[in-house]
C-alpha cells in the first residue's frame, strides 16, 4: 500500500468514525407543517420554507439543509429532498449501540487503479432510494475503461469541483460486499482521460445507517463480475 492510499483510508475512517460523522446517524425525522415532538430530543419541530425549524428550545432555531446545532452530545441537521426536508440527529453513540465499529476493505492492489475515458452524455433518469422515494437524477457522461480484461462502462455525475462520482453493484454485492458502492475520479483532462481506483472503492452512508436514503446505482453500473476492491462491508 502506498502512503497516499493509506492517507485516503485515515481520512475515510475520520470521516465515518468521527463523534458526529457517518455512522453516528440515529434517526432522520421527516417534517410537515404540523408541530411534533421527536423521542430524545427536545422541542417541537415542523417544517417551514424548506428549512426545519424548532421550538420550546433556548431559542427558536431554522436549519437550512445541510445546517446544524448543537444539542448537548447531539447535532442536529437539516437534510433537503426534492423540495421536503428532514430532522437528522446525530448522536456519537449511535455506532456502539449498533455494534460497529470497523470497514472491512479488500487487500490493495495496484492492478485496481486503471484508466479510463470520459464522453459526455447528459441524461436524466428517475433514480430510487433505498427508502423507496423515486427522484429524477441527472447524469453528466460514460467512463469506459477495460479491467481484468473485460470492458465496462460507468454512468458518472460531474461533481460542483468537476470531480466525477459514480455508484455500482457487482457480483460481490449483497454477498462479500454491500448492495452497491460509491467511486469518485478526479475530473477528466482535456483529452477525456480519468483515472479510475477501485481501491476507493467506498461504503454509501446506507451501509453504516437505516436512516440514509442513499440512490441505487443506475442500471448500467450494475454488473455480472466480481470487483474485490476498496471497501467492502461494515463489521
């Protein structure tokens, strides 16, 4: 393994381990405009203007999506969807009482890290979640690239920081690895040419909590051949 990859797997378990990181997800609280108390945290929460709001507190807090507070040991975000939005709390003992505590990842290997082109395509399909909620998602291109041998093609979307993010299932999927995994590139260079590591390979939020609505890989991505590589299940 080199130094880089080792960075990347300390960067990923901060990400996911942290007290208020990935796995500390506890419960995602759908609002409306009707006032309602929330078992474990205090106040009475509604929606309004797209922006979950709480009473009976210290003071009337309005959470935009992606924005937090602080409640005791909790923080509470805001988490926007197709014009809802949602409580989530986030309680650093959620990972213990679930009984995680590690990701298994596959043995590096070089052979994992290939290349790749990129042709744009944009294309809008109506994606699902695993919670079921069916969205319109916008796709930005194709990577093909050949590994072991076989060709593939990857269905990506262009990030804001013109990185590419991707989602597939495999023949490891729901049997040596999670229902589907996410892999980001860096964006294409002038000739259309990316890198892909499935050695990145990584875990979606779902995999650590019931409580994310993670999207389905698109039909495409989703392949009849084992990829072995980068992160495999939660133990």
């Amino acid at each position: 393994m080199d130094d880089t990859h080792a960075l990347w797997i300390s960067a990923r378990d901060n990400a996911v381990w942290a007290p208020h990181g990935i796995a500390s997800l506890a419960a995602t609280h759908w609002l409306d405009a009707t006032e309602r108390r929330f078992d474990g945290i205090p106040g009475i929460w509604c929606a309004d203007d797209e922006s979950a709001v709480g009473r009976e507190l210290p003071w009337e807090v309005r959470l935009r999506p992606e924005e937090q507070t602080r409640c005791g040991e909790l923080a509470l975000r805001a988490k926007g969807r197709a014009g809802s939005v949602a409580l989530r709390v986030l309680d650093p003992a959620a990972a213990a009482r679930r009984g995680i505590a590690r990701i298994e990842r596959a043995e590096f290997s070089p052979s994992r890290r290939v290349a790749g082109g990129f042709t744009p395509s944009s294309r809008a399909v109506v994606a699902e979640s695993v919670d079921g909620h069916h969205t319109e998602t916008q796709y930005h291109g194709i990577v093909s690239f050949v590994l072991d041998g076989l060709e593939f093609e990857l269905t990506v979307q262009r990030e804001g920081d013109g990185s590419l993010f991707a989602a597939f299932a495999d023949a490891t999927s729901g049997v040596q690895s999670y229902r589907f995994r996410f892999l980001r590139m860096d964006g294409p260079d002038a000739d259309g040419r990316v890198e892909l590591d499935f050695n990145r390979a990584y875990l979606p939020p779902c995999a650590f909590s019931d409580h994310y609505a993670c999207v389905f890989p698109p039909p495409g991505n989703r392949w009849t051949v084992p990829i072995a590589a980068g992160e495999l299940v939660v133990r």
